[in-house]
C-alpha cells in the first residue's frame, strides 16, 4: 500500500510541475475579447456559430500540440525558430505580424477593465491611466509569475457560464445539431462575427507563448506525452466554455431581440443563475480576465519581438541592459491606454475588432508554424508517422485557407456591400 501512495505521489508531482502550458494557453483566449465576442455572436445569429467552435476544438489541439513538440524537441521558442530557419526577412514579417495582433488584443485587455469597472459607475478615463501605471510597475518589478498563477481561479470562474447555459434551458438536440451543421449567411456582421470566433479561440500570441513557455518551464521529452494531454484537454475546455456562452445568450438575449452592444448587456446573459447579482459577478471576472491579458500580452511580445531580433530580454534584467524589452512593453501598455479614452470607438467595438484582426493576421503564422513542424527531422525532432503528418497537415492548411477566404470576403463585404446580390443576379 505504501508503494503505491508514493508511486501515486510521484505520479503527482511530476504532473503538477508538467501542467500549465496548454491549459494558460488555451483559456486566456476566453478574455474580454473572447467573452464578448461569444455573447455577440450568440445573441445575434443564435447558435449559428456553434459549428465553428467544433472546428476550432480540433485546430486548437492541433496547433498547440505543434508548439508543443517543437518547444519540447527543440529547446527553442517559436520566433528563435523562424529566424533560424527563414533569416531575417521572413523573421521581420513574423514579428511585424505578431505585433499588430497583440497591440489589438492588448487594447482590447484595456477596453475590458474599462467596461468593467464602468458597470460600478468608474470612467474609463480613470481606469485606463491608473491599470496602465499598475500594469507597468508589476511588470518593471517582475511580479508576473505569482500573477499568472491567480490565472486558474479565473479559469474556474468560466464554470458559472455552464451553470448559467443549463439554466437557461436549450434545446439540446437543437444545440448538438447545430454543432455540426456547417451555416453561412450573406450578411457582413456574420462574417465579422465568424473571423472573430475564429480569431479568438486560436491567436498568433498563443502560438508564440505556448512553445516559449513550455522551453522556459523546461518540460522534458520524457513528460511530452502529459503536455500533449493537457493540450487537448485545455482545447476542449476552452472551446466548451465558449459554446456555453454562446448558448447562454442566445436564450436568455437573442430569443428577446436583444443584441450584446455592451457589457451591461453582456451580464444580462448571466441573470438566470445570478439573478441581480449578474452584473457584479461578470463584472467582475471580466475585469479579472482582462487585467490578466493586459499582463501577459506585453510581456509575451516583447520577448518574442527581442527573441526573433536578437536584442537582450528578460524581466530578470535591468532596464539599461535590456532597453528595447523594457521599452516595447512600455509602448503597448501605454498605446493601448490611450487608444481605449479616445471617443472613436466605444469599447465593446474596440474588443470585437481585436479578435477580427487577430483571425486575419493568424494565417501568416500558421504558415510558419507548419513549415517548421514539417522540417521536423532537420531540426532533430523523431520522425513523425505518415498518418500524424497528414492529420496535422490537413488540420492546419484547411484552417488557413479558411480564414484567408473569410478575411477576403469580409473586406470584399466591406468594399462591396451588395457583393452577394451582385452575384446572385448573375
């Protein structure tokens, strides 16, 4: 009996020191973006998308398993690599790339803790300048681990949502119906809500972090096999919890006509469980989840961007040593402030365009991420099954033209918003 306790124990030693990677990975992508855009989606087109999120669970899988065995088999993260293996040139396009996405997604961080802490009457023109402040000294000062552990309670907080979906009631043969009932529409908000649901789950940054996070926890080729679990358990996790949300909204919003414009809407979904306590309880872990992304999102760029460059990083270092980590996470922190109190854009659009952009841009890394896995060998890698290679092969490039094609329809929609009756009169 004792041998067994401590082959139990060891066995659970060796997992918690394995697991983080995928699961911080996979649901950082429910943030605020993520929940707004899911409620959106949700209380506008019902569970048109849910289809979606069935092809994103398999992609996410996918891709993070890439990140995984390439950080694994390597010792490098994702932008090491590409420099490496495509020089400086294409290493620029990567970099450049990534830092469009997650200058987005990281005003979208700060569009959240404004709306927020607008549901409790505080103005974003307080809240931007003083979590930008906040966000920058924590950072300075290397506080960002004991942070990023308070991430698994705001994990568990996304299970009200599936309390919330139940109580809400759905049509569950319904609901698994249209989760493999592929469904298009004509209309440009559909699209825009497709690339976003698209762009969300899976994200350039998530690409980069997973594979530098699994190099910087020093994950063995021996707990490989857990890592490659715990992927798939968070792809599914984070994917379950975005089909709750949307199930949640379309039948508590979008059977009442009501579309989520706002946050205070947003909150509305989560009256069935929480009743008057709904809007304290979102706002809440819509702030948790956005002050989080705000941390990560700076931080992880700017390791990448010095990473693919060649230039001194490390929160371990001083500002005089490594001036371009220090001044990148400063820039960002600092746009991202000031770009959510302008008054052009209100902040549930700010988080909406963020996930648009991120699907758009998301392409051009997956490109370089399977180019990679595919140089496997020559990067001293074990030879992958021919099986394998398919499987991830076809996941990956189907992924990209779909998101390609979808990216060009909706700036052809823009363009062109009688483009589908054009075509139709023809």
């Amino acid at each position: 009996m004792d041998k067994f306790f401590k082959r139990w124990w060891k066995k659970a030693l060796i997992l918690a020191t394995v697991i983080g990677p995928g699961i911080i990975a996979g649901s950082a992508n429910n943030d605020a973006g993520g929940i707004s855009t899911y409620s959106f989606a949700g209380s506008k087109f019902g569970y048109a998308l849910l289809w979606v999120l069935v092809i994103n669970l398999f992609t996410l899988a996918c891709t993070q398993q890439m990140g995984v065995r390439l950080g694994v088999f390597t010792g490098k993260g994702l932008a090491s690599l590409i420099r490496e293996r495509f020089g400086v040139r294409w290493t620029l396009l990567a970099v450049i790339t990534l830092l469009i996405a997650n200058i987005a997604v990281c005003t979208s961080e700060f569009a959240g803790i404004a709306a927020s802490l607008e549901l409790f009457g505080v103005h974003k023109w307080i809240t931007a300048p003083l979590f930008a402040t906040l966000v920058w000294l924590i950072l300075y000062k290397g506080s960002f681990k004991k942070i990023e552990r308070f991430f698994l309670f705001i994990s568990a907080m996304f299970l009200v949502y599936v309390v919330s979906a139940v109580m809400s009631k759905p049509d569950w043969s319904e609901v698994m119906k249209a989760g493999v009932t592929p469904f298009l529409s004509s209309d440009k908000a559909f699209f825009l809500a497709l690339l976003g649901v698209m762009g969300t789950t899976i994200t350039p940054w998530g690409q980069f972090f997973i594979q530098s996070y699994v190099v910087d926890k020093g994950i063995s080729i021996k707990n490989y096999a857990i890592e490659k679990w715990e992927v798939i358990f968070s792809a599914f996790f984070t994917c379950f919890i975005a089909a709750m949300i949307i199930i949640t909204t379309k039948n508590v919003l979008f059977d009442h006509g009501i579309v989520v414009d706002s946050a205070e809407k947003a909150a509305l979904s989560l009256a069935p469980i929480l009743g008057n306590f709904a809007e304290i309880i979102f706002g809440f872990g819509f702030f948790a989840a956005s002050l989080l992304g705000a941390f990560i999102l700076p931080l992880t760029t700017s390791y990448c961007v010095c990473e693919a460059l060649g230039f001194e990083h490390g929160v371990d270092r001083k500002i005089t040593e490594a001036p371009t980590f220090y001044g990148l996470m400063a820039f960002m922190v600092i746009f991202s402030a000031v770009f959510v109190v302008t008054p052009f854009f209100s902040l549930f659009q700010i988080m909406i365009f963020a996930q648009v952009v991120n699907g758009m841009l998301l392409p051009i890394i997956l490109v370089f991420l399977i180019m990679l896995f595919n140089s496997g060998k020559e990067l001293g890698m074990p030879q992958q099954s021919e099986l394998s290679s398919f499987i991830y092969n076809f996941i990956t490039w189907t992924i990209i033209i779909c998101l390609t094609v979808v990216s060009l329809l909706l700036v052809a929609l823009t363009l062109f918003p009688n483009l589908f009756d054009l075509i139709k009169f023809w």
